[in-house]
C-alpha cells in the first residue's frame, strides 16, 4: 500500500494555457459630405454643421466657406452608422426645410495621397 501512495503524489502534473489577445481592428471611418449648391443658404449649412455634426459656430461657419469655396466640405468622419444616421438626418431636415441639399458619404482612406497636403486639408473641413 505505501507504494500506491507514493506513485499517486508523483502524478500530479501542472497544465498551462497560453491566452491569446483578441487585436481588434478599428472600425472603417466614413467621411460625410456636405455639397454646395445655388440654393440652399450659407446660415441653414451653418446651423446644420452646429445641430447635427456638434461643430462650434466658428468652425461651422469656416467648413460652410470651404464648402461655398470648393464645392464640398468635410461635415465629419465617422464610423459607418453614424455616418449613415448624419447623412440621413441632414437630408430629412433639408427636405424639411425646402432645401436641395446634398449630403454623401464616403470612405476615408488612411493611405491615400501620403502627403501633407490631404491631412492639412482634412483638418481645415473639420
């Protein structure tokens, strides 16, 4: 019988378990667009730019200059919903409104251009 007890406690082994980290990736970003138009005021892109996109009455009024000045601005960058969900409240308040608005989305791309000039030009629609 002593043998059976010292062969048991010699048994006992320790198990080891390599956890692996989950690497989220980020979520895809969407610009959404704001287009300019012959019809729909500088003061209703501004107030758009401030209810819906959260940019303060300076910023907004600069991005509704870029956006009289060439053609389409950056409201925001966003991930996919919300950038759907902004696109669709700008032009059901637009529609609303009576105004021909446009506003589109797209996907930023990261990796693009590689040069200062995108990213200076991003911050300035901002």
């Amino acid at each position: 019988m002593s043998d059976r007890k010292g062969k048991n406690q010699g048994d006992t082994a320790v198990l080891t378990r390599t956890k692996t980290a989950l690497k989220l990736k980020r979520p895809k970003l969407y610009k959404v667009l704001l287009h300019n138009d012959d019809y729909t005021t500088m003061e209703f892109v501004v107030m758009v730019l401030q209810g819906i996109f959260g940019h303060s009455e300076t910023s907004a009024t600069a991005i509704m200059l870029h956006i009289h000045n060439h053609g389409v601005g950056i409201g925001g960058i966003y991930p996919f919903a919300v950038a759907e969900a902004k696109v669709a409240e700008t032009l059901a308040t637009a529609e609303k409104a009576e105004y021909p608005l446009l506003c589109t989305m797209e996907p930023e791309d990261d990796d693009e251009g590689g040069g200062e000039d995108g990213k200076d030009e991003d911050k300035a629609n901002r």
